[in-house]
C-alpha cells in the first residue's frame, strides 16, 4: 500500500476523533444561516444535509410555503421539535447536528460533493461518532477507459473504514 493512502486515511481518522467526540472541549460552533434570508433559499436548505432529518410530512409542508417569513417559520418549528428541552434557548440536537455536518465536510468529501451529502457523511450525521475505528485499505481491479489497451486494468488501493 503507498504511504500516501496509509497516511491519508489515518489523518482523516484523527480529525473524526478530534471533531466528534470532543466537541464541548472546543466550545460548539454557530450554526450556518438558516433560510430566513433571501440569500439562503429553503429549497437549498432542504436540499442539504438537513435532508436527512426531514420527514415526508414536512417535505410535504415544506413545498406548500410561500415566502421568506413563512421559510423561517417553517425552519423554526423544524428545530424545535427536535430540542430535548425547549424551555432554554439552546438547542443541543441542532448543535450536534452541525457539529457533525462541519465533521463529514472535512472528513467525507468527494469530487464536487460535500462530505455532508454522501453516504458516509449521512452515517456519522446520523449515527454519531463510531466507538471503534479501524482505517486500512484494500487493493481492488479497476478499469481506465483513457489509458491503452494493455493498460486499461489497474490496480488500485481502497481506503477501507471499519465503524
């Protein structure tokens, strides 16, 4: 295996340890700007990782609004009946949520694709932090249109992490 890949994935698994399981030890970022903006359309909001947390029944509601104060009432009453304790102003669901979302950004992103928005991404959003991880790789055939005949099939290493 090249030191590159070794190296590469054992970073990415320092940074999830780092990001996840110590987040109160760095104090909770501030959430991204919800859509109660123009600049930031409902549509986009519900097109990114909070995707994940919607349910059909707000889907549903969501493509019924009309307006950018209609979007920031829906966005409210979104986050709040997910906080375990509306009686304070805080929302720790939200936090974490966006404590994961930066995480999954850093750690998971592919070509043109936010870390948040991949499969890999959409388990730590939604799982938390594994208990256990072990990051290795594997070789694995690979087929290259763009190189000749002959060298069409390759080998090379998948980056492998065991949750």
């Amino acid at each position: 295996m090249p030191a590159r890949d070794r190296y590469g994935a054992v970073s990415k698994a320092l940074i999830l340890l780092v990001l996840v399981l110590t987040p109160a030890a760095l104090g909770s970022p501030a959430p991204p700007a919800e859509p109660s903006d123009p600049a930031a359309p409902l549509d986009q909001w519900a097109s990114g990782p909070v995707r994940w947390l919607l349910l059909p029944a707000e889907l549903k509601q969501l493509r019924q609004i009309a307006g950018p104060a209609a979007g920031k009432g829906f966005v409210d009453r979104f986050w709040a009946r997910r906080d375990p304790d509306p009686a304070t102003t805080a929302n720790p669901f939200r936090d974490t949520f966006y404590e994961r979302v930066e995480a999954a950004d850093l750690l998971y992103a592919e070509e043109g694709v936010r870390g948040s928005l991949t499969d890999r991404g959409r388990a730590l959003i939604l799982l938390g932090s594994p208990t256990g991880l072990r990051v290795t790789s594997r070789e694995a055939l690979s087929w290259d249109p763009s190189a000749g005949a002959e060298d069409n099939v390759r080998i090379r290493y998948l980056p492998l992490e065991i949750w």
